[in-house]
C-alpha cells in the first residue's frame, strides 16, 4: 500500500494565455489530494468514502491506461482524499493525477523520476481536456512557485494568499473535464473570430507574467498586485469571467488586497488575492457570497506519505 499527495495551484499571472505559448506564473499551494493505491482482486475508486464509478472518471480512466505502457498493471483499490476544492481551477485534476501517477509507480517498481511524472501527468491532461498546457501539472508534481515555459523556481510572493470559490465549480469526473475544456475552447473560438482584437490581449498577459516575475524577484508583493488586477481584466476582456468572481474580486481589493484575479479557467469557480491583512480580506471574500481560504504555498510538490 502506498500513499502519495500533491498540491493545487493557483495562477499569478497566465492562464489561457499560457495554452497559446505565453508565459504564466503558478505557485503550488498546500491544499493537497492524497491517493492512496492497493493492489485488490478488482479494481475500484473511492473518494471522500464515496464510490466512484470508473467509467466516470476520466484522468483515472487514462492514467491507469498509460500505466499499461510501463507494467501489466494489476487491478488496484484506489482512495482519495482532497482538500481542493473540485473544478474550481484550483487543479484539482492535475493533483490527482500527479498523486495518482507517483503512488501507483512507486506501489508496482516502476522507475519514473518526476520529470517524466510531469510529463506524463501532462499527457493524460491533454487526452481528458483536449487542450492543457504543461503548467498545472508541472507545478503539482515541482511544488513552489515556476515560470513557464522556462519551468524556473521563483521566490514566493512576501505576503499571504487568499483563494475565494465562488461556490459554483461543477462536480467530479466528466464535470471537471469539460469545464475547462469548454473555458479553453471559449477562448479558442473567441479568438478565431476576432484574433485583431484577441491576440493582443492574450500576448498582453504574457507581458504581465514577464514583468511580475522581476516583480517577484525583487519582492514586491504590492507592484505583483497590481499587475493582477490587470490581469483580471484582460481574463474579464477573453470572456472566462463572471458576476460571482467579479463580487469576490471587489470585495477582496476593497478590503485591502494588493490585487485579486481569476485563477485557472475561470467561468466560475476561484479568484485570488494577495495580502497583507489576509483575514480582513477573506471576510471580505466571505461577506460577499465566497469561500475563503488562506493559504501557505506548497514548496514541496508531489511526495510520498
Ligand atoms: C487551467 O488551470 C489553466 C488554463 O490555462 C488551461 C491550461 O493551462 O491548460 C485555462
């Protein structure tokens, strides 16, 4: 029996840009999904203590597929338990599939450093949505904060992290999948349609990434935040954006935060703010209709319990 966790993530800078080559600035956060494998006469899923019904499951369903390349992978008695908060663009898919990947490598001797872990997390990603860029699983596998495409550790931002969800991600399995494929592929035909207007709101927030990263490098946490609040109008201008997040992205700035944002694909789901005064601002959150959640940042990405 094994046990293995990875963190979630939440964007500074970059999504949806990111799928199109720009840069993006992700942080691993500890809010962590725990799988545990056990090899079993049949194989099952369990989550929370609920049955899962496999065929539901898509980045298992792959992952377990992909494993076939390195084993004849005997069945497996899979458990979950996940403090991220479900298609809410906290990476709860790439968490899973991290944890899941690590677990069953290191249950059936298979030799997958985490390099080729992120690799193939990445690759199961691309098979469920469609289209994925590399950052999510990257960073749940790496821990810490990371530029991409270069793939660099950066210092983590001086001040703390609040994450507000907006309470209306969209379940598991199936849910979790077209939610962010569908938010991509939003930004795809968007962009077909009007690439005079879309292509430089997208090569803007690459822009945004590269000067927050010296921001991040110099410590300035109030020059990050106001950078993302850019950001935020720039996801608000490619249509990811709705009146729920808009709500928690005031109330946070108005409470004091440095700056607030979208994180991950939007339509719903987390927004994410940077502070000094994190519980004012997560009152804030929470007086204006959202979960909030102070949290550290993950430096250690996924590992073994
Ligand atoms: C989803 O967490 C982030 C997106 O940029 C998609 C991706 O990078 O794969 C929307």
């Amino acid at each position: 029996m094994v046990t293995c966790s990875a963190p979630g993530k939440i964007y500074l800078f970059g999504e949806h840009a990111v799928v199109y080559g720009e840069s993006a600035v992700a942080c691993a956060v500890e809010l962590r999904t725990r799988v545990t494998v056990v090899p079993a006469e049949s194989t099952s899923i369990t989550s929370g203590g609920q049955p899962l019904a496999i065929g539901e499951e898509p980045y298992i369903q792959n992952t377990l597929k992909i494993m076939e390349e390195f084993l004849a992978l005997p069945p497996v008695s899979i458990r979950i338990d996940s403090e991220i908060p479900i298609a809410a663009g906290i990476g709860s898919s790439a968490a899973l599939t991290v944890a899941l990947l690590r677990a069953l490598s290191i249950e059936f001797g298979v030799e997958m450093d985490l390099s080729l872990i992120a690799a193939t997390a990445h690759r199961i990603e691309r098979l469920v949505q469609g289209a994925a860029s590399p950052t999510d699983t990257f960073v749940s596998t790496m821990g810490g904060v990371v530029v991409v495409p270069e793939r660099r550790h950066l210092p983590p931002p001086g001040c703390k992290i609040v994450i507000g969800d907006a309470g209306i991600g969209t379940g598991a399995g199936a849910a979790m999948r077209e939610k962010t494929g569908e938010m991509v592929l939003r930004v795809a035909d968007l962009r077909e349609a009007y690439p005079d207007a879309v292509d430089p709101v997208i090569s803007a927030i690459g822009g945004l990434a590269r000067s927050g990263v010296l921001l991040l490098e110099e410590g300035d946490c109030r020059g990050v935040g106001k950078l993302m609040n850019i950001n935020h109008g720039l996801l608000e201008a490619l249509g990811v954006g709705t009146t729920r997040l808009l709500r928690l992205v005031h109330a946070a700035r108005d409470a004091g935060a440095f700056g607030a944002k979208i994180t991950g694909a939007g339509g719903g789901g987390c927004m994410v703010a940077l502070a000094d005064n994190a519980r004012e601002v997560a009152q804030g959150i929470e007086r204006a209709g959202g979960k909030a959640m102070v949290v550290e940042i993950a430096q250690e990405g996924v590992r073994k319990e």
